[in-house]
C-alpha cells in the first residue's frame, strides 16, 4: 500500500511477486479477508496504469499461475473484456491445471483406492431417504437412472437449464453472450442432482452454492439463451424434463371410474403462483405441449396455485417423450415405475407397494438441509460467489 501510495508501480509489482509466491492473494490458504485486501489493491494499481502497464500486469499474473478468475475478480471486469485485453496486449493465456481437471484427478483416484462410483453415491441417496434399491431391482426398475446422461448438463447450453430457470430459476444478464443463472430449491433430491453435475460433471466450475430459508441456491454463469419456441423436438423435450423437475409432480393416483370400480392413473402436474409471471408460461406451455406432441393438459385452480395437469394416457405419453431426460431422482423412478406399469411389465399391486416407498416425507427435506451445511465448510463451496461474472 506505501508503494502505490508513492506512485512506486515497479515497487508494488515487486512486492505483488513475493506475496503470490507466498499465495498471500489466495483466500484458501490465508483467509478470505486477506485476499479481498490484496484483490483491492490490484483494483486501485489497475484503475491508475495505462494501457502498457495494463498488459504488463497481466503478463505478470500469467507468469505467477494466477488464475483467471482471480484476475477478472480483481480488475472488476468480465470475460468478454478481459478477453479483449489479453488480445490487444497479445498475451496467449491457457489456464495449466482447470479444477475439473483436479476434480477428475480425485475421482479416479476415488474409483481405484476405494470402489466409489456414481451409483455408490445414488445407493447413499436412497439409503438416506430409507429407500431399499434392491427391492425396485427385483422388478426390474433402476433406482439410479437418474445418473444416466447427467453428464450432458455439464454444458450450461443444454435446454434442460431453460425448464429449470422458467420454475426454479431466475436469469441476470451479465454481458452481450452471457447470464448467471440462479436455481433455487427446497427439495433434497434436486439439490443432490445438482451438486453432483457441478461437481464431477461442469466443464466450467464456476457457480457457488448457499443456503436460502429453507432450501438451497446453486448459480452459476451460462454462455447461453434462447427462448422455448426455438428448440428442436429433441431440445424441446429436454427443457420440458427441466421444467417437470423444477415445478412438476409425478404421481400415481386411485380414482373411480363411471361404474364405481377403482383403478391407477398417472398425473404430471406442473404448477406455479396465481399471481406472478410463472402463471402466463403455463398457459405457453399448454399451448406449445399440444402443438409438438399433440397431448392435451388442463389449467386447474389449486388454492393459491394453479397447476397445468396431465391425467392417464396424456401423462404417460408426456412421460414417454420426457422421462429419459429427467434428473430428479424421485421424480425419475415414479415416472419409471409408472410407465412399467402402463406397459403391463408390473402389476397393479406391485405398482402400488413401491410407489408407498417413494411417498415424499418432510424429514428428508429437513435432514438434507442440514447435512449439505454441514458439509459445505469442508469443500470449495463456501464463503464464495460469482464476483462481476465468474469465481472458481
């Protein structure tokens, strides 16, 4: 601080270089604090240098192993300018080590030393929540399908990210090609779907988690947007799986028929708020549904909700288009073991037992919540945002 005080550029890089050997500038080794002053520091050292001084700096960071992130943090600025900056002043700068390279490091090391795997952490899941997998297995229903392409939502471009932010998610437009997408939920199944993408699945790594009320916050920036109508067929049903997962329910219903004789049904409900701009996407999404699949929904009023209902063959034909690229792992396997039943491969009374173990209960909510807090301060989830645009 003396140093850009005199005016002593030369003195303050000198000093910036030992500080940064010492990773004085990272908040993981020295605390969060500390790396926020340094941070400031550049901030001040950057708004006072000109154009050549600029692109030394920027040199120096690359030669001292700074990341990127750190930089745009830093220099207040996003990646469409520091790109640009690096372009005028002809630095070529690769990032030598991304974290999802570490984090593949790790994992395989995981696979090899100690048999984990994703469906190790599905069976924990359903254990967690008291759910016997091996009884689904028996009539052949994987309880870990919800594994199966997650690895594609590592591309923040997938139309999956859509569905979820027209439920659970809000946008901010953070430059001309990119926005940081929030996703925001109380349910422990997509809170646990979610973090496993971002952690052994996102190429970028960049998002931060955080607890909200009752549920849990995942943002992250998406180089991406596109409105609904113009997907593909393939593309349209993925982001209809978003939307299931974020505000949908899968669900098996008893009802009467003319005759007074009781029989099952499936219904898909997507709801949203009587009151709010969720309520005009449902009548788009009716609309839309109906247009591409030729499957017919209803608006029904549900107090101070309304919801856009599938009933009977017109939930299993959306199911059938849909399921494969749901990711919540509930609403998953109650739309696997809907559509087994629908194609005669279980009986009603095998139906009925295993949707009994699916039935939703307030203490897994609750016992989620806390053990992802308690996690947090041990992974490099916490006491981190995105910064103007991106934060490792």
């Amino acid at each position: 601080m003396r140093c850009l005080e005199n005016g002593d550029k030369e003195c303050f890089m000198k000093k910036f270089k030992e500080s940064a050997k010492g990773r004085c500038h990272d908040g993981n080794a020295v605390g969060k604090e500390v790396a926020s002053e340094v941070r400031e520091l550049i901030r001040k050292l950057w708004l006072v240098s000109n154009h050549e001084e600029k692109c030394g700096l920027l040199r120096m960071f690359k030669d001292l192993g700074v990341s990127k992130g750190w930089v745009i943090r830093a220099i207040h600025t996003n990646v469409v300018r520091f790109e640009r900056w690096l372009a005028k002043c002809g630095i070529s700068w690769e990032d030598k080590v991304t974290r999802n390279e570490v984090v593949k490091k790790i994992e395989d090391l995981l696979r090899k030393r100690f048999g984990w795997n994703e469906t190790w952490m599905c069976e924990m899941l359903w254990r967690f929540a008291g759910v016997d997998t091996e009884t689904f297995r028996k009539y052949n229903i994987e309880p870990c399908v919800w594994l199966e392409g997650l690895e594609e939502l590592g591309d923040p471009r997938n139309p999956y990210w859509y569905g979820l932010k027209i439920t659970d998610g809000s946008t901010r437009k953070m430059s001309v090609n990119t926005s940081r997408l929030e996703i925001s939920s109380s349910n422990p199944f997509m809170t646990a779907m979610m973090v496993s993408i971002f952690e052994f699945y996102n190429e970028y790594n960049e998002f931060y988690i955080r607890r909200v009320g009752d549920g849990v916050s995942i943002a992250f920036a998406i180089m991406w947007y596109v409105e609904n109508n113009e997907f593909n067929d393939d593309g349209f049903e993925r982001f209809i799986a978003g939307v299931v997962d974020g505000d949908g329910m899968v669900r098996m219903v008893r009802s009467k028929n003319s005759v007074g004789k009781e029989y099952l049904h499936a219904e898909v409900k997507i709801i949203a708020c009587k009151d709010c701009p969720k309520r005009a996407n449902l009548d788009k999404l009716k609309e839309i549904i109906a247009e591409r699949f030729g499957i017919v929904g209803r608006i029904n009023q549900l107090g101070n909700a309304v919801a856009l209902v599938f009933r009977g063959e017109n939930a299993v034909r959306l199911l059938r288009y849909v399921a494969k690229y749901m990711h919540h792992p509930l609403r998953r396997i109650r739309s696997e073991l809907l559509l087994a039943y629908y194609d005669g491969k279980i009986s009603r009374e095998a139906a009925e037992m295993l949707y009994e173990l699916l039935k939703y209960k307030d203490e897994w909510h609750y016992a989620a919540i806390d053990v992802l807090v308690r996690a947090a301060p041990q992974t490099h989830t916490h006491g981190v945002s995105l910064g103007p645009l991106y934060a490792r």
